[in-house]
C-alpha cells in the first residue's frame, strides 16, 4: 500500500474513533466532503493547511497521524477493543459470540 492510501487510511481511522462523519469533519475543516473522501480513498494528499486542520479537529498530532503500523501488543488491542465496542455498542452481543466461539 502507497503511502497516500495509508495516510488516508489512518485519517479515516482517527476520524471514526471520534465519532465523527465525514461530513461532519470536512464541515469542521472546512473543505468539501468530496476531497476528504478523496483523501481517506488515498486518491488526493491533503494539504499541509488542511492536514493541520484535520490534526487539531481530531485532537491528534503529526506523529500519530503518520504512524501506519499498530503495535498488536494484548493491551494496545485490548484499548482498540474497548474503543471499537462504545462507539458500536450495538455489536458488543455479536462480538461476545465471536470471542466465545474462537476460545471454545
């Protein structure tokens, strides 16, 4: 994967852990929800204004932005879990059959 697409990936990423839409965002950072789907797509760069915007809408910073690769330490995705589950509350029954089902 390009470094494009895994930029876009990581922004879509922050932006879902947010709870924010992409329109909701792009209103926020003042661009069309056109070019922001575009950039977590990985078809555009962001620019460097607009980037910074999105970092300081996401309460984030540059680092994390570019950081592509997770650390699938147990308590890092522990963390990851417990933050997929509360912004989707209504999975926490399916995903309790899953986890069930892989340790039985």
């Amino acid at each position: 994967m390009d470094n494009k697409k895994m930029l876009g990936k990581r922004i879509k990423e922050l932006r879902k852990r947010n709870n924010l839409s992409q329109e909701k965002l792009a209103e926020l950072a003042e661009i069309e929800p056109t070019s922001l789907s575009n950039i977590e797509n990985g078809r555009n760069y962001p620019s460097f204004i607009t980037l910074e915007k999105i970092i300081k809408i996401l309460k984030t910073n540059f680092v994390e932005v570019f950081k592509f690769t997770k650390h699938n330490e147990p308590a890092n995705l522990l963390v990851e879990i417990e933050k997929i589950l509360k912004a989707n509350p209504e999975k926490i029954q399916d995903f309790y059959k899953i986890a069930k089902a892989l340790v039985e």
